[in-house]
C-alpha cells in the first residue's frame, strides 16, 4: 500500500497486485526473502494493466532499495504471469465500487469510505473466502451506517442483487475489522485515510 501511494497509481491498481499476489501464493511457496519480490512485481504486473504510465523496472528496483536486480524483477515477472496463465482481467471488490455507491447515491465522502473499508480486508486473509460482490456491497452498507444513513435501500438491492438479510454476516466482519484498525498490526491504510487527501475518513467513528 505504501509503494502503491508513493507511486500515486489507480485505485484498481493496488486491488489488482493483491489478486495477483494471492493467486501466485496459492500455487507457489516463496521464502521470505524473496515475498518482498513477489509483492513489487505483482505491482508492476498490475500497474502495467491498469495504468496509462506505468512505473518503470528501474523505480521498482529504487523503491527496494537495490534489495533486487533489474534481471531478477524481469524474471519473476515471467515466472508469476506463467503460473497465472497470464489472466489478469479478473473482478476485485474496487470494480463494483462505483456502481455500488452511485445506486447509494453517495458522494465522494462515502466512497472514500467504502474504499478504506475495502482495503482493510486487504489484508485480512479471511476476506478471501467472501466474492468480490459482496464485499464491495457489504463496505457500502456499512459505510451507510457510518454515515448516520439507512444500511440499504430497493435500489441497491435491485443493482447489488443482494438484500440486507445477504450481507449482514459480512457486515459484521467488516464492522469489526474496521472497529480495530487503528489498534491492529498493519497500519497502512488507516495511516492512508487519515489524511486530509481522503479526506480523514479513518477518523470516523466505527457502528456500535
């Protein structure tokens, strides 16, 4: 997430190097030496696809601190777009995100909200048993509730297809990730989102 913001890259960026990261885990073991790696090439794969200007080999091989080559950055490139059969258009949860909050009729407040929801279950191993869907739908119920607003609506149901009955249990683990955040080991995107360029929205107050 800090690679990702130094860059300054897309939002979808940064969800797309998590897929990417977790679908090369899943069939690969990587000792800890070279997870750092695997993560900033993920990256690149990832900007390659989403960006109009990419980084290039040389700032990820600066942004490790020369803790790679530029042939070994080159190599596992090859070595994770093999093992991934190159697909890369996949959904992730930041590709409903829009849709989701424009039915919510939010404003950009609520989904900045919704993103820093998101990307708390980022890095909660767990996150990956729920569908993309509903996860998104679920940030935007709970960032509702957040916002002092009703959790769902007919017309969120009719463009999620899911009822608020479909989304609670992930609600809950959502409430309670996001009740932890500013206590919990990574920091990252707390740290992110209280800033006042996204406008402080890690300093609202978690649904009791």
């Amino acid at each position: 997430m800090q690679v990702h913001l130094k860059f300054k890259l897309r939002h979808e960026t940064l969800f797309l190097t998590v897929n990417i990261l977790d679908r090369f885990l899943a069939t690969q073991k990587v000792n800890r030496q070279r997870l750092q790696l695997v993560g900033v090439v993920s990256l690149m794969i990832a900007a390659k696809y989403e960006e109009i200007y990419p980084p290039e080999v040389r700032d990820y091989v600066y942004i490790c601190d020369n803790a790679y080559t530029r042939e070994q950055i080159v190599q596992m490139e090859q070595v994770i777009l093999a093992k991934l059969s190159f697909r890369l258009t996949v959904p992730t949860a930041r590709s409903f995100l829009k849709r989701f909050c424009k039915a919510a009729q939010g404003d950009s407040k609520l989904l900045l909200l919704v993103s820093y929801i998101l990307e708390l279950s980022l890095v909660d191993y767990s996150f990956l048993a729920h569908r993309p869907s509903v996860l998104c739908a679920s940030a935007t119920s709970l960032a509702l509730k957040m916002s002092g607003r009703a959790a769902w609506s007919p017309t969120l149901a009719k463009h999620t297809r899911y009822t608020e009955a479909d989304l609670a249990p992930t609600v809950d683990l959502l409430a309670s990730l996001h009740a932890k955040a500013s206590t919990a080991a990574q920091k990252a995107a707390h740290k992110k989102y209280s800033s006042s360029r996204f406008q402080a929205v890690a300093a609202i107050e978690p649904v009791v």
